[in-house]
C-alpha cells in the first residue's frame, strides 16, 4: 500500500501531484467501466435516486428562502478568488495566529509527508488508539491504513464513516459517504459488526443512530489521541472550523488530551468576518438546512478546556499544482458541500464508487485529476453530459462544466501520438473550415443511407464508436440532400 | 428584417426538415431569410470532446460565413450558447485575437430561435395550429446557459389545437453530452431511460425541444423502443398551420426534402 | 529546503510573478444590521426557527428564569429529578440556578457525562438560523459542559438575539473556543432523512426571557 511507485506526473510548471501508491485518489479501472458495473446495480440506483431526491428538494427550499443568496453566492466566490491570489501571505498569517496561541503547525508536501507527521504526533502521546472526525483530507491521503499500518486502532465516528469502516467499504458521497446504503443494508451491518448490539435492533433510522451513540460513547470518553479535519481555517486569529452535525466531532475536538488536525492548504480564509459568508452558504447547501447542529471554532489552546496539546498540518499533496492551473484552479475554490453530486444526473445513476477517487461527482471529476495530474484520471473530465446542474447550484460558483472541458483539452494535447480519434477530428475539423470540403463530407454521409437499405434508421450494428450510439439509440438514415443544398437550389447563391 | 439562418452542422446533415420548418417560419412572420452557404459548425462538439486548438479555423469557418449578417438564429440552443460561451474564448486561447473579437461581436447578434421570437421580434402567438397532446423538454444548454426561461412555452401555449402537458422531471438532462452518449454510453443509457420513462408518463404524442441534438437522442431511444410518441422540434410545431402541417417531421426520418 | 518552505515556494511559482492583486469583495449581501425582524417578530423568528429543529423553547419575564429553568428540566427529564443531577456553567447568574444544584469546577471533563442535565447561559442567539452561540466564558461553560450530559437548558435574554448570522458572529470573539448549536444533536447520514439526537444532547431546551 505504501510502496514507493515511480515518481508523481508533474504539471507544465513543474510542480509535483499527489504521490502514486497512497492515498484514495485514483481508481483501479476507468470511469466507464466502473459505471457499467454500478448502473446494473438496482438496489444502489434506488437508493440513490432516493437520498438524492430527497435532499435536492430540502437544499431548494431553504436557498429559496434568503433573498441575498446570489449576492452570498458572489461573495463567497470573490471571497475564494482573492485568497488563492494571496494563499502564501494567508497561509504564513494563519501559522503565527496558530502559533501564538499554544498550536504547533506542521507543513506536508505531500499524503507520504503527511502520514508520517501524523503517525510520529500520535505514537509520542503513547496512545494506541485514534478518534476520527469525518474529513476528506485524511480520506485523501489515505491516513487510517497508515496509522492502523504500526499498529494503531482508529475509529471513524460519523455515522456514515462509521457505516463504510465496519462494512469495510468505501465512502461514495463527500458528505454522506454511506449514501449507496439504505437503512434495511445499514442494518444487517450493524448486527453483523457491532459487539453486544441489541439483537431486536431493528431499521429505523433512529435506532440505528443509537446503537451508533451507544458503541462510540465509551471511545469517545477514554480517547486521547483525536485526529480532525478543518473547513475553514482563519488566517487573521488563527481559528479553526469544524461544521458538523452529530456531536461526534465535538466529542474528539473536546475531550482528547491532543488534537491534530489535518487540513488542506486552500481551507485558508482571511478574516473572521468572511464566516458570515460561508456558514450561510454551507449548511443550506449540503444538508439543506438553515444551519448545521454543531459548529465547533477553536484558536490554538485553551487552558482548561479541551485538548492542551494542538497539531496542525498543512498539506499540499497536488494543490499547488492545481494552483498553477488558471483555469483550473476554481476547483480549489470548493468548500465541499456536495450540493453538486446531489444534482448530478450522472452520479445519481453511477454513485461515488465508479469515480475511483475519494472525490466523486463533479467536482471529483475536475479535482481528483488535477491533484494527481490528468493522465492518471484521464476518464473523469469526461465522465459529465456537461448538463451544468452543478455550476447551477455551487455556492460558490465554480464553473465546473467548464474545468471539465478544459481538462479534456489538457488530456488531448498531453497526447504525444494521434490516436483514431484524434485523427477523426482533426479530418472532421479541416471538412468544418473549408465550405467545400464540408459538402463533400456532408456528401459521404449519405453513404450511410445504403446500409439503411431504404429502412427508415440504421441498422443497429454498426462498427463503433457509432455503436455505442445504436446499442440503445436508433439512428435516423441521412437525408438525400441537405438543408443548405436544397436552400441554395431553390433560391440560388 | 433580414436573418441569417444558421442551420447547424446536425440539423443541416441529418434533419434538414428542422432548418427548412425555420425558415418557413421565419419569411410567414414577414423576414427575409438568408442562407449563408459557407457555413458549417459552431465548433462545439470540438470543443467539449478536447479538441479546442482543432476547433479554432472552424469558429473562424463560422465567422467568415456569417461576417455582415444583421441577426443570425439558429434552432439549437446548444450551438448557439457555444457561439456565446466558447467561440472567442477558444479563439482568445490559441493566441487569435482579431478572430475572438470578431466572434464575440458575431455572438451578439446571433440568437436561439424562442429567443429571437420573443426578445427581438415580439412575438409569442406566431399563428400556429398543432391539434396535438405535447410535452416539452428544457434542454440543459437552453435552460442553464441561455436562459431561455418561459419562452418556449409561450410560444406553445398560443399554438391553436395544441395541449401542452408537464413533463416530470424536466430539468434533468436527457443524456445526450454530444461525444458523451458515445464515451459514456451505458451512463447516457441510463440518463435516457429516465427521461423516456418520464416523457411516457405524461401520454403526450409529442415531445418537444429546442435542440435537435437532444431530440434525436431521446427520439432514437423512443423509436427503438417502438414507443409511439415522437420528437418534434419546437421550430416544426411553430412553423406548422391549417393550411401546411409540417410534412416531414423530425423522427419521420427524412428520406427526401 | 523544509517542507514549509518548499510549499510556499511552490504557491509562488504557482502563482507566478506578476500575479493578479485579488479583487475588492463585494458584499453586497445583508450584513448585519440589515435583517428586518425587530422586537417581538425577532423574538417570534427565533421560537419559530429553534422549534423548527425539534428543539423546545419556553418563554418566560425576565424575573421568571429560574422557574422556568426548573420547568425546562422537568420537561426535558420527565420529572422526578434531583438538583444533583443537573450541572450548571460556572457562572451560570446565581438566580438562575436550581436549588442545590451541582456547578461545574476544574474535575476531568469525561465527569460531566454522570449528569443528567446541564444549565448554561449563551453569548449570542440568531434568530434566523435558531442558532444558540456559547463562547466558553464562565456563563456559558466550558465545551464539555454542553455537550455531555444528554439533556442541555440554554438561557437566552432578548438583548443576546441577533437577525441574521453576520450580526451574530460581529458579536463574537474568535480567540474563544465557539459552540454554535442549532437544535439537539442530529445526522441526516440514514437515506439523508433527518434523525434527532446522536452524540451530543438529544433535548435542548431553550429558556428565551424577555
């Protein structure tokens, strides 16, 4: 799992992307091929269809109900765009403000860095074991096999993350990582995995909630080691954010002697002040309420309540890369709500798990490929119709469709050798720029109509890539003459 | 006035009858139309498979053959957003920035055709008759990069004979991607189903829309099915009267013209 | 080079030398100040918000706390309770608390999940978002205080209620450790349908006075 594999892809500056060999970031087969396996899956495209349904409609309720969303929606998108413009300066204030308050700040190249940093921190408090508040960076880096790796013991305490570790699955959703599993699955996991779990224990929601509280309490109560993520961390007084829902992350950010969080280097934000934006914009778009349960903010150390000890990582592993992207790097803008794969018609049918990456959806498929450079995600920019649903509902406005157009562009000219496809549009592209040579082209299509054998479609073999066309599509036969032809036959030049 | 038609690359190869149901319309509400003969493609499909620096001598194919025209309408939302949203850019990027302007200076005067009918020409009853039970579908690239709203709709609502039914789910997109329902066949598969089954649901006749992409995709889906009900291009309902239904409709393929 | 010095030299490479000077935001959206409700309609925008997450509110006069607080724990126990039971902030204000109540002190935190009940005060409400803030000072408690035991009384007087949440956060200090608590403790992670009470209290009762 840790082996070192030949060096990262390196973008045109020559920055490095996220290390191959850690971490969840690529997949094991192409996006295709993945969704071609899920989309014959009947239970995963009805639980999907039915969680994401269900929280479209909340989100839109509640967006509806602020008569400033737009304006938060641009505040919020300038907000991110004058930060990643200043992300040196921010990220230097941030680590005095940490500093100066009792917080040791740590920095990591990459998920290699990183888990090593964390692994060291954990093992010299002598604790054996880990409390863990959901957060996709230590998703990312892949940090639970590193610390389980020297022989730690490492709990998930979000009910979701809690549901894919004893499943031992893999999360599929940035906010609802179980989100592929309904109560009736969630169930039989539970009474499979959890020690002493009521045997009358039955689907309900409810229930099932309980029996989570129930077997996390005592962990919680004798942890000493948390390890948390961040979604805001603010330069100007060194305050770190963490939004959440359950209470199980106020358990590992309060109770543990020592927390270490580990948090992506674009979760930076300027000033207090620029919270106002985002924790209007966050809530309402990713679980679709007003506001979350719990949103925990803490300043380095504070005597006499909660953790005396206070880690900080600061991890790279390919943002700066995307950084170095300008069109690209919108994509670090994302303060990872999940609005997106919620109205993803492609992630609603193939869920999270044929995204190969711990980033699935849209913005999985602009980010993933960027961290880890193109050519090692090379299906994902194109795993979208480009519908737009997701730009639509980004609070802050990152034009994915877009990134994704612009990734395949990068993905085409990475390309040393033409394949067939390339050559095709190339031809395609020399016939759509000459009028003449477009007549022509137009011409020869009209061969097709001698397969039609004057049926009215196509027959439905024909050699691909049409065939991916006329597998499920009938294909109209061409027209004896053109629109243009005809035009310019009846009224002349 | 005088309008330029642009005919688009797929309606002008595969279903001309949409191109000539514009026109028909277009000279019955009184305009002159013209047909540039140079044209050929907006260069999207290009664009959105990867092939942007391939698609730049096609946007200036495009400017070349519309240069001079007053108003250029197309019956593709699609194209006509990529002929706001990416031509100069893609120009812009390879460097040709005479070309940008020009195409930038072009996208403001071209229009999707329910936009031209409403915005420019103020029209919303054009004198239709069309005794049929249709749906509509608001393709992605006219609801969320146009922003065509409600016009087609009130377009429809004042065809004479025409029920206009609600189509569930509407805003979902039907699949269609352009190289998207070939790359990622099974997910556009699955995309299409959805929206078929929602399409059958209403018991509409017709389905309607304002790309002829997207028609062809979710009518090639229904045809295989032997479903029955068949895709219609907004332009052929609007151009058809008492006098003239439109004869040769989308998805009675277009043996002849 | 160190790790931290390779990163930021590579944001500046990243960036490049002549990088754009960042935008002046626009927040053209409310700030604080700018939210309508006043008075009684805030007060009202606040029960309703805070009811809306199955949270209990119970109104009462300024001079009316304290019977209020003991008729929260009644509703929020089920009766039957004893003052030791209930832990109370620090500097949760003298009238307030029940007779012969436990107050928290300087014992290891995991203690406090003995307790049945916690009392504290809160540092800002907003209405708009039924958003109760404690900020860690001696009224409000510490973190622990609020989220072990299963049944938590907040008490909010009319001059801590704000409109919206830019006004609320204006009114904070970011150096504190913040709670921002908006209804009992929940997870929408079961088919992304709402389920009150996981972790933290699965009652909050909410004492508004004035």
């Amino acid at each position: 799992m840790t082996a070192t594999v030949p060096g990262p892809a390196r973008t045109f500056l020559g920055l490095p992307t996220a290390p191959r060999g850690v971490g969840h970031l690529r997949g094991d087969e192409s996006f295709p091929d993945a969704a071609r396996t899920a989309l014959r899956d009947g239970q995963l495209r009805a639980n999907l269809g039915h969680a994401t349904s269900t929280i479209r409609g909340k989100r839109a309720r509640v967006v509806a109900e602020l008569p400033d969303w737009a304006e938060l929606r641009e505040a919020g998108r300038a907000l991110k765009a004058a930060t990643m413009a200043r992300l040196d300066d921010h990220l230097e204030e941030l680590e005095r403000q940490v500093t100066a308050r009792g917080g040791t700040v740590h920095w990591a190249r990459d998920a290699n860095e990183a888990n090593e940093i964390v692994t060291r921190l954990v093992l010299a408090t002598g604790a054996s074991e880990v409390v863990k508040v959901k957060s996709m960076a230590t998703q990312e880096i892949g940090l639970n096999e590193a610390l389980e790796a020297v022989g730690l013991d490492v709990f998930e305490t979000d009910l979701a993350e809690l549901i894919v570790q004893l499943g031992e699955d893999k999360p599929s959703h940035i906010l609802v990582p179980a989100i592929h599993k309904n109560r009736a699955e969630i169930r039989e996991i539970f009474a499979r995995t959890i020690p002493g779990v009521d045997p009358g224990l039955t689907d309900e929601p409810r229930q099932l909630a309980m029996a989570a509280r129930a077997h996390l309490r005592e962990r919680f109560l004798r942890a000493r080691v948390a390890v948390s993520g961040a979604n805001f961390g603010i330069a100007e007084t060194g305050t770190l954010t963490v939004v959440e829902s359950e209470g199980n992350g106020r358990m590992c950010l309060t109770l543990p002697e020592t927390l270490i969080t580990v948090m992506g280097i674009e979760k930076v934000v300027p000033t207090w002040r620029d919270l106002e934006v985002f924790l209007q914009l966050l809530p309402r778009s990713s679980t679709g309420e007003r506001m979350n349960p719990y949103t925990s903010t803490w300043a380095g150390v504070t005597p006499g309540d909660g953790p005396q000890e206070f880690h900080l990582v600061l991890l790279d592993n390919g943002r700066t890369a995307v950084l170095a992207d300008e069109v690209g790097r919108e994509a670090l803008h994302c303060i990872r709500c999940s609005a997106c794969l919620n109205v993803c018609p492609v992630y609603e049918r193939t869920g999270g798990h044929a995204y190969g990456s711990v980033y699935p959806g849209p913005i999985g498929a602009v980010l993933s490929p960027q961290l880890t450079g193109v050519e090692d995600n090379a299906s994902l920019p194109y795993a979208s119709s480009l519908c737009g649903a997701c730009y639509e509902v980004c609070p802050v406005a990152i034009d994915i469709p877009s990134i994704l157009v612009h990734l395949r562009s990068e993905h085409v000219e990475a390309q040393e050798k033409p394949n067939a496809e390339a050559l095709a549009f190339r031809g395609l592209a020399r016939a759509m720029s000459n009028p003449r040579l477009w007549h022509l082209a137009q011409r020869a299509s009209r061969l097709g109509r001698l397969f039609a054998r004057g049926r009215p479609t196509l027959p439905n073999a024909l050699p691909p890539p049409i065939s991916g066309w006329t597998r499920s599509r009938d294909l109209p036969t061409p027209p004896t003459s053109t629109f243009v032809e005809s035009w310019t036959r009846e009224h002349g030049r | 006035m005088k309008v330029a038609l642009f005919a688009t690359c797929l309606v002008d190869t595969l279903t001309p009858t949409v191109a000539r149901a514009t026109a028909t319309l277009l000279e019955r509400l009184g305009h002159e139309v013209v047909v540039p003969t140079g044209q050929a493609c907006c260069g999207q499909m290009h664009v959105n498979t990867g092939y942007r620096r391939e698609a730049v001598p096609i946007v200036a194919n495009h400017v070349r053959a519309f240069a001079g025209a007053e108003a250029i309408v197309a019956p593709s939302g699609s194209c006509v957003a990529s002929i706001h949203h990416q031509q100069a850019d893609v120009a812009r990027r390879a460097g040709e920035h005479r070309l940008a302007a020009d195409a930038a200076e072009l996208a403001g005067r071209t229009y999707e055709l329910s936009q031209f009918l409403v915005d420019v020409l103020g029209v919303t009853d054009v004198g239709a008759y069309y005794p049929h039970r249709v749906t509509y579908h608001p393709t992605c690239h006219s609801l969320r990069l146009l922003k065509v709203g409600d016009r087609p709709f009130r377009l429809l609502r004042a065809v004479r004979g025409l029920e206009l039914v609600e189509l569930p789910g509407a805003e979902q997109c039907c699949g269609f991607g352009g190289t998207f329902a070939v790359k990622n066949a099974d997910t556009s598969t699955a995309m299409l189903t959805d929206k078929m089954a929602n399409v059958l649901s209403t018991h509409a006749e017709v389905c309607t829309a304002g790309d002829a992409s997207c028609l062809m995709h979710i009518g090639g889906g229904l045809s295989r099915l032997r479903a029955g009900t068949r895709t219609v291009h907004l332009a052929e309902i609007l151009a058809s009267t008492e006098e003239a239904v439109t004869p040769n409709q989308t998805t009675r393929p277009a043996m002849s013209v | 080079m160190s790790a931290r010095d390779d990163v930021l030299s590579r944001i500046r490479q990243a960036l490049g030398p002549d990088r754009t000077a960042p935008a002046e935001v626009a927040r053209s959206y409310r700030g604080a100040g700018a939210h309508p409700a006043t008075g009684a309609a805030l007060m009202d925008l606040l029960v309703d918000r805070v009811e809306d997450y199955r949270a209990t509110v119970l109104r009462c006069s300024p001079g009316d706390v304290a019977a209020t607080v003991r008729a929260a724990l009644d509703q929020g126990l089920g009766g039957g309770w004893a003052a030791g039971d209930v832990v109370v902030a620090p500097g949760l204000a003298q009238e307030w608390r029940p007779e012969g109540c436990d107050v928290d002190d300087d014992r290891p935190a995991v203690q406090l999940a003995d307790r049945a009940a916690s009392v504290t005060a809160v540092a800002v409400a907003i209405a708009e978002t039924g958003t109760l803030v404690l900020d860690g000072s001696p009224a409000c408690g510490r973190r622990a205080l609020s989220l072990l035991p299963d049944c938590l009384v907040c008490v909010v007087t009319a001059d801590q209620v704000v409109g919206g949440v830019p006004e609320g956060l204006a009114r904070l200090d970011p150096l504190r450790p913040l709670t921002m608590v908006s209804g009992p403790s929940a997870t929408s992670d079961i088919e992304l349908e709402r389920v009150e009470g996981v972790h933290g209290p699965r009652t909050l009762m909410v004492v508004l006075a004035g």
